[in-house]
C-alpha cells in the first residue's frame, strides 16, 4: 500500500474537569459580546444551562436561548433557532447539550452563513455548499460544550437533519463548520440518564469501529480510533452501572472525542448508512439503531479486512492467543454482542418498532449512501436487504 493520507487537524479543544468555566472567556476571545445558547429542554432541566448563562452574565456577554431542540434535530428547529438568531443580533453560537445541540447550531451557522434555506441545504452532495461557506464575510464561530459522550460533533464537520416531510436524515459535511473551540467537561455529563448514556456511548464506539475499518487510509486517526473502542468497551459498561463514575465518565467523554476526530477524517461505514434511513422513517435514535444493525455489519464486513477486525477483537480485551487471523477477527463479532448485551442495548430493529415493509425502500437509499462507498467490503443491493432482514 502506498504511504500517502491527509489529516485534518480537531478544532481546538480544552479538556478536563470544570473547563465549562472558560466559555465566558472563550466567547470573548473570539471577540464577540452576543451569543446564541442552542441546547434543549432535558439538558436545561437537569441544571446544566443556567451556570453557562450566569457565566456569561459575569462576562458582560449578552446572550438568548433557543432550548427546543428534538432528539432528533428536524429543520423546523433550524428555522425556529435561526429565526431566534436574527432577532438577538447574536455574533456566535454556543451548543449545549449532545449532537442534537450541536448540530443544529452548525445549522443555524450554516444558513447565516450562506443566506441560504435549511430545505436546501440538507440536500446531498451540494457542492455550492463549501464555497457559499468559505465566501461569506460574516463568518459565525461555535462553542460547543457535549453533555453526552456519543456524536463527537464537537469536533466534525458533519451535522444531521430530519426533513419530517421526506423522512429521512441529511448530513452534509462543510469543513468551516467545526467549531471553533469544544470545551469538553465531564462533569456535564454526570446526570445523563443511563439510557442517554448507553445509547450515546454505543455511538461513540460505532464511530470509532466504522473509522478505523473502512477503507479510507489513515495511520494518525487509526491510533485513536483503537484506543476509543478499547475506553468504550471497558467504560461504558461502568457509566451505566455507575453514573456518578467521573473517570469512567471522562473515558467516554475523551472516547467520543477521538472517534469523532476519526469520522471527519475518514469517514464512516455500512453500520452508519444503514443506519440513517431507519432514523429518517422511525423515532429511534442513532445509537439504538447501530446497537441492532453492528453484530450483523461486523459480520458481513470482516472478509474484507479480517486483520483490522482481529485488532478490533483485541482492543476489546479478547484473549486471542493461538489463533489464527480469521477466527481472532470473529471473535470481534461476539465480543461486540457480549458488549451490547452487558449494557442491555436493543438487539433487533422489530425491538424499536421498525416496520419491516419499508426494508426494501430503507435499502435503496442505504446503498448510495458515501460510508457504503468507502465500505471495506463492497454490499450488493440484495446483500443490503439479506442484512436489514437480519437485524429485524
């Protein structure tokens, strides 16, 4: 294989215990005196807003709140916050709370940026989308500060929307949406329900799995994406148990920070693609969805690279000593389906209410998804359907 990758560095990130205290000074720094707090109402009702806003108030930062974002961000929401965002005059956004949050701030970037509407902008592929971007005068910094360990968004590109109408979940990928600066505080992760935490943490491992074994080459984000797997499977389970647990929560947090790292560079695999078109009809979030559909992807997927999927079963902590490539790189398979189980994840799509009618329709767009391109084993149509079939 020739030695050749690109890497695109995170934004800048301050990590550590307490660090959401630096938000006032970052949004100073950034030199503006007018945010927009994006977030939503569970993570206003557990207390972690009001300290960001009393923050600000000390900092002399004038701020207004949109706090109705869904679990899974619809463009209605990015019409209300952008809206919202006119009306303060705001200069910048902070998100608060887990990818939702965050996202839909990048949205709202994203449409102030370009004057642009969000319908259009969720379309795939645009590519006027990275030049309207990089062409606007007025650019709109981020602050992200995750409350979750799952979606890594902090620190990607990406961003996800929900078009009710068209059911189905868009995610365009502008390089100018990072934020500028991902304050990540594990302390705003302690009171995540158990069940936020499991499914949030499932994500963040589908990440790094999907990251590190498709087929985009790249040596610096491979490193992390291992360690991710390894923080998330030893972790995760301890967070759920345990949710005051603070170094197992930084582990997660640092977790979702590497892999999200790994998906912006990388990319991601068959797990995520056949994941969207199931969030885009049903009302189940990401990591329930990954939860079912993994074991069976790994599956499918290990022929072509069972040597990544060996490394896999080890980070995991499999004793693979005596065997051989092929059965260490399944006994990835079961490792994952211990992990799942240990943390009581759904295991079949019918558990989540998934219709089975629409597996032909849901496959049809999962096949020209880009994470099914740069999948390490290449998926026919029927193979793609064989897969849902299973899951359900």
């Amino acid at each position: 294989m020739e030695f050749s990758f690109t890497f695109s560095g995170p934004v800048r990130v301050i990590f550590g215990q307490g660090s959401s205290r630096q938000v006032g000074a970052e949004a100073e720094g950034l030199g503006v005196r007018k945010v927009l707090i994006v977030t939503d109402r569970g993570v206003r009702g557990a207390g972690l807003v009001a300290p960001i806003e009393e923050i600000l108030r000390r900092g002399n930062i004038d701020f207004g709140t949109f706090d109705d974002v869904e679990a899974n961000p619809t463009i209605e929401n990015v019409n209300e916050g952008s809206r919202i965002f006119r009306d303060v005059k705001a200069q910048a956004l902070i998100g608060i709370g887990g990818g939702s949050s965050i996202d839909t701030a990048k949205a709202i970037a994203l449409v102030g940026m370009t004057g642009l509407s969000i319908d259009h902008l969720v379309e795939k592929d645009d590519p006027s989308l990275e030049k309207s971007v990089s062409q606007s005068k007025d650019r709109i910094p981020i602050i992200a500060l995750p409350t979750t360990a799952g979606t890594g968004s902090e620190v990607t590109t990406a961003l996800v929307i929900k078009d009710k109408v068209k059911g189905v979940k868009a995610a365009p990928r502008v390089t100018a949406l990072k934020p500028a600066v991902a304050i990540c505080d594990p302390l705003l992760t302690l009171t995540l329900p158990p069940g936020i935490t499991k499914a949030t943490g499932v994500d963040a491992f589908t990440h790094a799995l999907g990251s590190y074994t498709n087929r985009v080459f790249n040596p610096v984000v491979e490193i992390g994406d291992l360690e991710a797997m390894r923080l998330a499977a030893e972790n995760l389970p301890l967070v759920v148990a345990r949710g005051d647990n603070l170094d197992a929560r930084a582990n997660m947090m640092y977790a979702s920070l590497l892999a999200g790292i790994g998906i912006s560079n990388t990319g991601n695999d068959l797990t995520h693609a056949m994941a969207l078109p199931v969030e885009g009809f049903f009302d189940s979030t990401h990591g329930e969805v990954c939860s079912a559909l993994l074991p069976h992807c790994v599956e499918f997927n290990i022929l072509g690279d069972p040597e990544k999927f060996y490394r896999v079963a080890q980070a995991m902590g499999e004793n693979l000593e005596g065997m051989s490539l092929l059965e260490g790189s399944l006994r990835a398979v079961s490792a994952i389906r211990n992990f799942l189980r240990r943390i009581d994840m759904p295991h079949r799509l019918a558990d989540l209410g998934i219709d089975k009618g629409r597996i032909q329709e849901m496959s049809e767009m999962a096949i020209i998804n880009r994470s099914t391109q740069i999948n390490v084993r290449a998926i026919t149509l029927e193979e793609m359907i064989d897969l849902y079939e299973r899951a359900w």
